[in-house]
C-alpha cells in the first residue's frame, strides 16, 4: 500500500488553467479580458500542477482570461466567450 503525503496546502489562492499562460519576452503572460479585447498582461507564476497555476501579481480574482490564445490573438484583439 502507497503513503500519499501532502506537500503543500494553500486557500484562497488566485489561479489560471495553464493553457491561458504563455512567455513572453523571458516572462509569463495571459490576455485578460477587458470591455470585449484581448490585453496582454503579465504576470508572477507561484506554483503549478500542470493543470493550474498560482497567480502572485497581474491579475485579479473574478477576471476573464483567453484560454489557447494561439498567434492570432495579440493585445487589443477583440474577443468573444464561446459555450
């Protein structure tokens, strides 16, 4: 029988699915979302399980973030939520 032992605990912690992050110029950044436009954003990564990522600085709770942002989008870029 495996022991699991627990490594780290936090609460409310801010976080983004890493498929919004990206590099940028040696930094990590998303594109929040702003009034239906793309806004390049950089930000401080905490940790990460490969699925989520602790946000330190950059953003802020209850904000809209581009998931797969892919080449097309870039800072300005109008944006749309899909279902």
């Amino acid at each position: 029988m495996a022991r699991i032992a627990l490594l780290d605990h936090a609460t409310d912690v801010l976080q983004v699915p890493v498929a919004a992050l990206f590099r940028r110029g040696g930094e990590w950044a998303v594109f929040h979302v702003n009034d239906n436009r793309a806004k390049l954003t950089r930000v401080d990564v905490g940790r990460n399980n490969g699925r989520n990522a602790q946000i330190l600085s950059g953003i802020e709770a209850g904000e809209s973030v581009v998931l797969y942002p892919g080449e097309q989008v870039e800072d300005g870029a109008r944006v749309r939520q899909r279902d």
